[in-house]
C-alpha cells in the first residue's frame, strides 16, 4: 500500500507553531523597524539579545493567560482579535515598567506608540494567515473509524466537539448483520473488504479503533490491521484519541476491562511531589488571607448592602477518601436559599444575591477555603468537594465517580477551567472525566495551566 501524503497538525504541534510564529513575526517586524527607521527603544543586536527574550517570554505568558493559544478562539479571527489586543496592551505596559530587564523609556514617547504597533500588527497578520491556511479544511486530520455501529454517532460527535480539525471520513462496522440492523446517516459506512483502497483513496491519516468488544473484529480485518500497524500506519484506540485530544478521560466508554485506563500518575505516590504540593499550599494560602485582609473591608460593605445577613457559611463536603469535612464560604445565596431541601446550583440561580453574583463570578465567595487549606482538608489544585447527598446521587449513576476521592479536593482545577458549571448529571460526567483526566497526569506542568487558565478564569469573570 503506498499510502498517499498529506500534511497535518496535531493539536500540540498547533499549538507550538501559534507561539513560534507569534515570537517570530515579533522580532522580525522589530528588527526591520530598527533598521530602516528612526526608532531606537528596542535595537535588536548582540548586546541587546535578552530583550528579545524578556519579550518573548511576555508575549507567551499573557498570551496564555489572555488565552491567545485557544485553539478554538485561534480558529476565529473575531475571537482572537480581543485575545491580541490584550496580550499587546499588558505585555507592552509590563515591558514599560520592568526596565531593569528592558529598554530604558525613550525620551521620544511617540515610540512608544510605534512598539505597541510592531507588535499588535505582525500578530494580527501572523494570525490571518493561521486562520486562512494552516487552520482550514486542507490541514484536517482525515480518520477512518472501526467499531459497532450502536457507538458510532456519540463518537463521532465527541471527537468533533474536541477537536474540529479532527475529521472522521468514515467508518467500518464490526457489529454482525442482523435483521434489524441499526443504521447511521451521519458519515460514509464503508465495507471492511475494501480498506486498503479506502485508505489510499480518502487518503487517511490514522485508523481508530472504537470497539466496545474485540471479538467483534473479524479475523480478515483484523490481519488487515496487523498489516498495516506493521508497516508503521498509525493506529489508535478511540478513548487515548479522545483523551489525547479533548484532555478528559472518556468514563462512558470504558468497559469491564476499566484497569486499562487508569495508570494513574505516579506523582499521586511521589512523596516529592506531594511534599512540593503541601508547601505550595502553605505559601499561597498565607499569601491569600494576607490579600483576603485587605479586601475584607469591601466585601463586608457589599455584603452588608446586598446580602443583609451573615457574610459566612460552612457546609458539609467530601473529602479525600471519601471523609466528611466542613467547606467554609462568603455567602453568595439568600437566607435559608434550601428550606425546602438541597437542590443543585445552576447558572443564574435565582437564590443568588446581587452582591453574591459578583461574589461569584470573581471567585472571591471561595477565599474562606483557605482556612481548609491550611487545615489540610483541601488543596489549592484538585476536583472541587461535592456535598454528601449529591455524591450519593451521582455514585449511583456515574461509573467511576468515587474514585476523584482519591486525592484532595481543590480550591480549583482541571474541571472547572475546562468545564462549564455543574447543574445537572450530565454536566457532572463531563467534569469528572476532567477530574479523572488530572488525578491521571497531574504533575508540576499541569499544576502550573491550571493556575494559569485560573487566571483567565477570574480575569474574564467565569466564575459561577
């Protein structure tokens, strides 16, 4: 089989090209800006190298926190705009104020004004072109899907959802013929018979295998497979797919054989890690009731205006391993908001008050967990603690869902930077396979993108 080339990006390699490319045009633009022209602020040559790399750095850092590498705000010049003039707008206000590291302040403050332009403009354009050509249809992943035709449309749905870049072509059904054989519309279903022209043809870049039960293959297929995977084509079990691409652990399609899916991180037993992460805790926390005592006024003055009643609450929550401890919180509800008994908290809950929603949305209502923290009770990064009612309710109908007791609740993490608000079980899924995602990699690097979109988080006002 002489598989035909294209040319495609994973989303790692998207997002490494985005960043590369962003610093490039960057530099380029201020380097010829310095040498045809009168502007001297930023002279790019072998004394002044690092300020390149100050910039650099800048640029990446609130790129990241202004979520300038979004991949699905990337693909949008009308999303994207806002993430530039941001990113532009702090990293050159910064770069002005840290002149120990950069340029001294021109005497001529209309260069100013020319930096921010050689900056703002080379990003713009560097993103047109991502936008025109490497994010449109002629750089899509192209996949063939085998599996039983009942899973079919969820798969092919999540992975859309995941990645849009992510094309699945079509698919090969391993389910036997029945008499009344379920059928699906959504895409091409294709005879196994025929997968090697198939390949060739639709020009396929990987095949992912999404079979609830191996047995299904047959034998034919299956040499078919072992052919292919022997002379190095890429072949992938859907869930790794999934996971690889959406950073959640797909629960709903794991089986009987679920060992397979959780070698969890070894930084859960790495007494390094956990040693680094109690003092991290430690730090930030005395850090954060330090700043918690300065704001306190203010809060107390909005409560006393538009909450009219006490400004503190505690609430029964479970902990690591399933123990029982007490969450503490600025109040954002009205009094007695469940007389009637618990319900869930959704968007734009009327029991809210005014002043509890702006509470909320800066995530100022969480600073009291601080005092868990300390306590040992929780930790600053880690699936957020559930109440014991709906824990009980959600075990019984969610796979797997205890086990994000493994580890310490947090004050934040994976599943509320990447999730929206749980108000119901569905939603509860989507944020435990987030959780599970993070209890399985977590380490210092993914500690450190939770801080980071936890920024983006407060500074985009998400919270809820």
């Amino acid at each position: 089989m002489n598989k035909q080339s294209n040319i495609h990006f994973e989303i790692s390699e998207r997002k490494v090209l985005l960043r590369l490319f962003d610093v490039l045009f960057v530099g380029v633009t201020l380097y010829l800006f310095s040498s045809f022209t009168a502007f001297d602020y930023f002279t790019i040559d072998d004394t002044h190298w690092r300020w390149l790399l100050v910039l650099a750095l800048y640029i990446m850092g609130f790129g990241t926190v202004f979520e300038l590498y979004d991949l699905k705000k990337s693909s949008k010049i009308e999303s994207v705009t806002s993430a530039i003039l941001l990113t532009t707008s702090v990293t050159v206000l910064v770069y002005l104020l840290t002149p120990y590291y950069t340029p001294v302040l021109p005497e001529n403050r209309i260069q100013i004004l020319y930096f921010y332009l050689a900056i703002l403009l080379p990003l713009i354009i560097w993103r047109l072109a991502y936008i025109t050509f490497i994010a449109s249809p002629r750089f899509y992943k192209r996949a063939l899907l085998v599996g039983e035709i009942s899973s079919i449309q969820a798969i092919v749905l999540s992975l859309k959802l995941a990645d849009p870049n992510y094309q699945i072509i079509g698919f090969i059904n391993c389910e036997e013929e029945k008499e009344d054989q379920i059928k699906f519309n959504g895409i091409t279903e294709f005879k196994a018979n025929d997968i090697h022209e198939i390949i060739e043809e639709e020009n396929i870049s990987e095949i992912v295998v999404a079979s609830y039960n191996s047995e299904t293959i047959s034998s034919s297929l299956y040499v078919d497979l072992i052919t292919f995977l022997e002379r190095g084509y890429p072949i992938r079990e859907y869930s790794q797919v999934y996971e690889d691409m959406s950073y959640r652990v797909p629960v709903q399609f794991i089986g009987k054989d679920f060992y397979k899916y959780f070698p969890f991180s070894r930084n859960n037993k790495n007494k390094l890690y956990l040693a680094y992460r109690r003092t991290f805790d430690l730090i930030l926390s005395a850090f954060g009731i330090l700043c918690s005592i300065l704001i306190l006024p203010f809060i107390l003055i909005g409560n006393s205006i538009g909450n009219r009643g006490p400004l503190l609450y505690s609430q029964e929550r479970i902990g690591k391993n399933g123990k029982p401890f007490k969450i503490y919180k600025f109040r954002s509800m009205v009094i007695n908001a469940e007389s009637g008994g618990a319900v869930w908290a959704k968007k734009n809950d009327s029991r809210v008050t005014a002043f509890g929603r702006f509470l909320r949305s800066t995530r100022l209502d969480e600073l009291p967990q601080l005092i868990n923290i300390i306590k040992g009770d929780m930790s600053i990064i880690g699936p957020r603690p559930e109440r014991p009612i709906f824990v009980n309710e959600l075990a019984s109908v969610i796979p797997f869902y205890h086990t994000r007791h493994i580890v310490k609740p947090g004050l934040t993490g994976w599943a509320q930077v990447k999730a929206r608000y749980g108000s119901s079980v569905d939603d509860s899924l989507v944020k435990l396979e987030y959780d599970l995602y993070y209890i399985k990699h977590r380490g210092f690097l993914l500690d450190f993108n939770i801080i980071v979109k936890t920024l983006s988080t407060v500074i985009f006002l998400r919270g809820q």
